[in-house]
C-alpha cells in the first residue's frame, strides 16, 4: 500500500470514524466499547448521517463498514491510551484496501476531497477539524489527556463550521437542480431545517423534498417564513399497531388499508403545535412494498384520519401506478395513509375504455356526472356548455344565481348551464362565437377546450408564457399545424407545454375536431392536478 493511500486513510480516519467511538475506561480500553459505534453515529451525530446519505450511502453500507472496523480492532487486542490512535489507524486501513467497502471509501474521499487535499500539502490535520477532535480526544481518554497540539503549539482557535444540512442544500444549489432532496430516516428525531435555509431556498425559487422512507415531504419556496433564528422540525414516522388501532376501527367496512399509517408532523422553534403552512405542501406516500393483490389499483388513494369526527377523508390524489405513488397537498400535518376506497358510481359503458380510470376519479371528485344513472357516453361529443361547466367545477366558482342574466344571447337564464356559463365568462375564462352568442350546445373543439384551459391556468396565477418561437416550437411535431386557428395557437402550444392536451394522434393535433366526453374529463382532471 503507498504512502498517499495511508494518509488518505488516517484523514478518513479522522473526519468520520474517531467521531462515533465509544470507549468506557481511560486506563485500559477493552475494543467491545465499538459495539455501539453504528447506534452512536444514528443517535448522536445525525448530521454527519445525513452528509452520507447525500453522498449516496444507504444505512447497510455505513453499518457494514463500521462493524469490519469493530471486528478489526477486536482482532488487534486491547487498546490503551498510548496504542488508541495507532490500532485504529490501522484497523481503518485494513478495512478499506479490503475492497469489501470501496464504495463507502470511494464516498468518503469525494466528500472531503478539499481536505485531503490540504492534508496532503500540510502533513497536517485541517485546522477546522482540530476542535472536533480535541473534543473527541477528551471524551474517548478523560478530561485529564488535554488536547491534542495544533501545528504551532497549544490548541488551535475554532473554526465556524458549516451546518451539513445547509451544505448539501448548497451544493444542490450550486448544481443547478431544480429540486433540493435530502434523505432522512423515519424516526422519531426527524430533522431541522432553520429558517435562513428556508429563505436561501426561497430567494432562489427552488422547492426542497424531504425523503423519509415510503413519504417525502416537498415544500415550495417561501412556505415559511421563521426569520434568520427560527426552524422548522419535520418528520414522517410510521405507526405501530397499538397506535393505529383507533385509526383503523373507524376505516370504511369496503375500505383497505395498503401498507403503514404515517403520522407527519411540523413544529417550529421548540413549541410543539402543529404549524399551518402558508402554501399548500406536496406529500407523496409510496405504495411500492405494499401487497395490493386482490386490490383495484385504480381505487388507491390518501386518507387522511379526522381525530375529531372519528373518520377516513379521501384527499383525492394523483395515482402514479409506474412509480406505486399517491401525491397530494396539504396545508397541516396529521395521519395519512394510502387506502383503497370502495368506487363511488359504476358507469356500464365504462368497462374497458382507456379512460375509465381518469374518469372515475373526476366522478369521485364531484366534478363529472353520468348522462343517466348508470351511463356516461365517454365517447360523445361534448358541448361548450358542459365544458365551462367542468372548467368551473374544477376552479372552485360559484355559479351566478339562476335567473340573473348574462352577456349571451343564447344562454337562457331557465337553463341549468346559465349560471356556469355567466360565470364562466365573468371571469374571463370563455368567450363567445361572436359578441352576444355562446353557442351551448354546440359541441366544443379541441382548439377552444385548449384555449379555455391556458386561460384557467391563468385564473390560478400558472400562466404559461411562450415566445413566438417557442410557439412554433411546440407546435411543429403537428402535420396539421396551419389547421389552428391564429386566434389559439398560443393556448394551444401552452396547453400542450403543461401536458393537459395532447395530439390525437402522433403527428396530429386536430384542431377542429369536435371533442368528447372523455376528452373534456382527462383535460380537466390534468389541469385539476396542476392548479
């Protein structure tokens, strides 16, 4: 082994492993007080976990690489004040030019590449690491060992160090990544974020995900302000049996709990109340190690437990079968799990269409109906006026009173779609065919129900805003381009930008086709889960 090899090593040494060892006696050390060096390095120094985590480490290769350097220095004897530094160098070298752990090692030496490289000039620990290990010095040999001499003699000054989570959180930010994640464990602690962190994060438009195990956390900028001194203190934990025995005694009889009750919780400073968040926060629970056989997987969703009615709320979610998630907002912490909730409506016409799916969970949502009881007609044209309808519904606007009249000619006011459409047009959502007529049942084409949606998108301040050359851009993969008409060809390309609509083939866009049932509900619900 060369010379560089070994000082890379003691440098490890060093900044990782001397940190988490416990030792009992000053005088004669037995090497069993290692056995709790990997509960040490969870339990006591998280912060140094985390860097690892964001380095790629999972938690099996850190305690695997700990317990050969246990068993290592087991192997060497006892250890004493005078041979501490010199069994455990060696111990650390041995177990990494094993090459049973190269890549914890190869980990280590990319996370303190500047370091090693000042160690290699020096010959000397880095003064910033000199307080560390001082203070490790005394805690593993008594308070009577003193600390260990800097380069020019007596303790060297201590260096400001930089907290780990705001390192990673930089580095990301120096990436260019255009979302932070940090890895965290499902534990009781969770982990501190303060509240310079959060407004760094914020000043730099940046989103931030919080991953612990089957749940993450993804909090947008600015959603929290706490002020230079301030923290926020999240976590994910999931419950045990004795914990959720309430919880699951008030699940619906045609309801199944798929996979652990998760219990998320959000406190600032030191109180311990539940924080409201000021924008809503985006929650994904995986269902990937969950036994769904005998489930519709269609049927997924999150419920959230209401402690004070006792009961289940379908938070209406978005279901990605390809990644076995369920991602939903909210704007407090509570309990939530993913749940298989018995279908509302069976629509006969229904079985074996492509968008059955979507169309159920829009049923589910309140926001589409059958045209009878047990009929939907997914294959029918649609009209303008049940698309304003749809588009008002998934806003959240209320209809204008029956009876009050509107700017369309054409739209009686003794019609159940008179409230919609003023409303709709109030707010600038839909226009007319001409100044005064609206045309309602009329069937709405592709261009118009894309229009229509960019200028929802707007209502709810997700403005798409194209350059004319991205417009062209967007809408050059369409033969049938010149067929869209200029008056939509900007809602058009944002439309298809967002994802909300799509060609009707690969290479056609089919502006003027009339659009159907199923068409208008997959539009609706896309856009539904954007706003």
């Amino acid at each position: 082994m060369t010379l560089r090899k070994c000082i890379i090593n003691y440098l490890i040494v060093m900044l990782i492993v001397l940190p988490f060892i416990s030792v009992i006696s000053t005088d004669q050390v037995s090497a069993a007080g290692l056995r709790s060096t990997y509960d040490l390095l969870k339990d006591d120094y998280p912060d140094y976990v985390q860097q690892l985590y964001s380095g790629g480490l999972t938690d099996s290769q850190i305690k695997a690489f700990l317990s050969a350097v246990e068993t290592e220095v087991n192997n060497r004897g006892p250890l004493t004040e005078s041979n501490f530094d010199n069994v455990l160098l060696n111990s650390v070298i041995a177990v990494a030019v094993s090459g049973g752990h190269s890549g914890v090692v190869d980990v280590l030496m990319q996370m303190f590449s500047g370091e090693i490289s000042d160690f290699l000039t020096s010959r000397t620990i880095p003064s910033s690491m000199e307080p560390l290990r001082n203070a490790v010095k005394e805690s593993l040999l008594g308070s009577d060992s003193g600390t260990v001499p800097g380069p020019g003699g007596g303790a060297p000054p201590a260096v400001p160090q930089e907290n780990p989570i705001t390192a990673i959180i930089n580095r990301q930010l120096a990436e260019g990544k255009n979302i932070i994640t940090l890895q965290a464990d499902a534990n009781e602690n969770g982990i501190t974020l303060a509240g310079t962190t959060l407004a760094a994060l914020a000043n730099a438009g940046k989103e931030l995900e919080v991953v612990f195990g089957g749940v993450s956390f993804r909090l947008p900028p600015a959603v929290l302000e706490l002020g230079g001194g301030g923290t926020l203190l999240i976590n994910a934990r999931p419950l045990g049996e004795s914990e959720t025995s309430e919880a699951l005694s008030n699940l619906g009889a045609n309801s199944r709990l798929v996979g652990p009750v998760y219990e998320l919780t959000g406190s600032t400073g030191a109180g311990t109340t539940s924080v409201e968040f000021s924008r809503p926060v985006t929650i994904i629970l995986s269902y990937l190690d969950a036994n769904i056989t005998g489930i519709n997987e269609g049927s997924l969703d999150a419920g959230y437990y209401d402690e004070n009615k006792k009961e289940w709320v379908k938070m209406n979610g978005t279901l990605d079968r390809k990644n076995k998630t369920v991602t939903f907002t909210v704007t407090h912490c509570s309990k939530y799990a993913v749940i298989s909730f018995p279908t509302v409506k069976t629509f006969t016409d229904l079985t074996g269409h492509w968008a059955a799916g979507d169309i159920n969970k829009m049923v589910a949502l309140g926001l589409v109906d059958g045209v009878g009881p047990d009929i939907f007609a997914p294959n029918r044209n649609i009209t303008r006026a049940e698309f304003a309808a749809l588009l008002v519904r998934a806003l959240g606007i209320e209809a204008e009173s029956v009876g009050q009249s509107g700017r369309f000619v054409d739209v009686a006011t003794g019609k159940w779609y008179a409230g919609v459409i003023n409303a709709a047009a109030k707010e600038g959502l839909v226009g007319g065919l001409s100044p005064d007529t609206f045309g309602p049942d009329r069937p709405i084409t592709r261009e118009q129900m894309a229009v229509m949606v960019g200028r929802a998108l707007e209502y709810k301040g997700k403005k798409v805003n194209l350059a004319d050359n991205e417009v062209s851009t967007r809408l050059a993969v369409f033969n049938d381009r010149d067929s869209i008409s200029n008056w939509a060809g900007t809602g058009v390309a944002a439309a298809v930008q967002t994802g909300i609509v799509g060609g009707r083939s690969e290479n056609a866009f089919a502006p003027k086709a009339n659009a159907t049932r199923a068409e208008g509900a997959i539009m609706i619900l896309r856009m539904y889960n954007q706003i």
